[in-house]
C-alpha cells in the first residue's frame, strides 16, 4: 500500500492542528513530523511537547523523523508523547541495536535511515530488524530543497534486498518530492511518500488529494 506522509514542517506552525486536519481531509493517514537538534543537523525545529500536543489534536500516524546526535536519550520522550514510528539515523549513533530493541519493546514501529553522502550498505546489519528504511533525497536540516534523482539508486537496492531477503519493511523517501518526480519514486520501489512544501504551500487538502490520486494509481 501507498502512504502519503506530509511534513508538517512545511505548515503554518501557529495552526498546526488544522494543519493535520486538511491534509487527512485529503486522504493522507501519516503526518511526518522532523524533529532536529541544531547539531546532527543546521536547524532546530520540534520536539517531543510539539508532538504531545499534535497526538491530542488528530488520529494520524504520527511519523517521527530524529534529526538528533545520540536519539537514544530522547527515545522515552517521544515514545510518551505519542510518536507511532520513530526513525533515526545511522550516522547519530552507535546504539542502533538498542535504539530498535526499545522502540519495539514499547509496541512501537522504527525505522532507519541515512545522509546523501553515506553508502546505503551502512543500513544493511539493521534492515533484518526495522519495520522502515528511509531515503533523504536532500541534505537533511531544511525545507524546500531540490529533490536529488540519483539518491532513488538506493532505493532499488533497498527495494531489491527486501524482496531477496523476505523482509516486510516499508521504503520511504523524503525531500523535494512533487508531483513531478513522485512516480519516479513509486517506480524506484518507495511506498511511503514524505511531502512538505508541495503539500502545505498553497491549498494543502487540495495538494494532498492530487498526491493521493497518483499514490492509488
């Protein structure tokens, strides 16, 4: 199945409860919220009060993406806070077994995912374990980035080492995604589609609707 995730980031954070609203009005059952440190990455954004606020305002599965250095002090935080599937970073830590034993052990989903830069072999010894690999397909830190084409490589391979390896997890892909290159996407093997800036500028129910017609394609 095709999941469309829309990056709240990209909302107006003073109505961010109506944020959510209009965009599961538009057929989106995900809501991707990035949370960054100011340290693993060149900005601060949310944290876990955000996202406790958010859980008491919709129904949506709340998609937690870790920006942060060391995520395994912060896992309990996010985890009260409502978080449904959390993901962080290869390079953040050297905790990655701990991270996911945690996370499922509190009957909630994780997932894994990587920089631009850094090989996608470096998922390898986690892709048994997650239930999510995700592929950034900008520099991760901000908004509004132009989409990298040639990052979808890893995710045929993720795609491919699923299939070979019996694996369930879902592939999904976040940065400068439109409605332009979303079949691009959908075609290199992601089912789960992050949008920001092309959900939330402009008439997000709308916006939300036209990605969810290609996403049921």
């Amino acid at each position: 199945m095709n999941i469309l995730s829309p990056s709240i980031l990209a909302a107006d954070f003073a109505h961010l409860a109506e944020a959510a609203d209009m965009v599961a009005h538009g057929g989106a059952r995900w809501l991707h919220l990035d949370v960054m440190d100011g340290s693993f990455v060149p900005n601060i954004t949310l944290g876990a009060p955000v996202i406790k606020s958010l859980r008491r305002a919709t129904d949506l599965t709340l998609d937690v993406h870790l920006m942060i250095d060391r995520p395994e002090r912060y896992l309990d935080d996010f985890m009260a806070a409502g978080a449904d599937i959390i993901t962080f970073h290869v390079e953040s830590t050297s905790a990655g077994d701990e991270i996911i034993r945690r996370i499922h052990a509190a009957g909630k989903r994780v997932g894994i995912t990587l920089k631009p830069a850094t090989p996608v072999e470096a998922l390898l010894p986690y892709l048994p374990m997650v239930d999510m690999a995700l592929v950034m397909t900008v520099e991760p830190g901000f908004g509004g980035q132009s989409f990298m084409p040639e990052q979808l490589e890893k995710a045929r391979f993720l795609a491919s080492y699923k299939e070979r390896g019996g694996h369930a997890y879902d592939i999904e892909v976040d940065g400068g995604v439109n409605m332009r290159n979303v079949r691009q996407c959908l075609a290199a093997g992601v089912n789960v589609i992050v949008a920001g800036s092309s959900v939330y500028k402009g008439d997000a129910l709308k916006n939300a609707s036209e990605f969810m017609k290609v996403l049921g394609e």
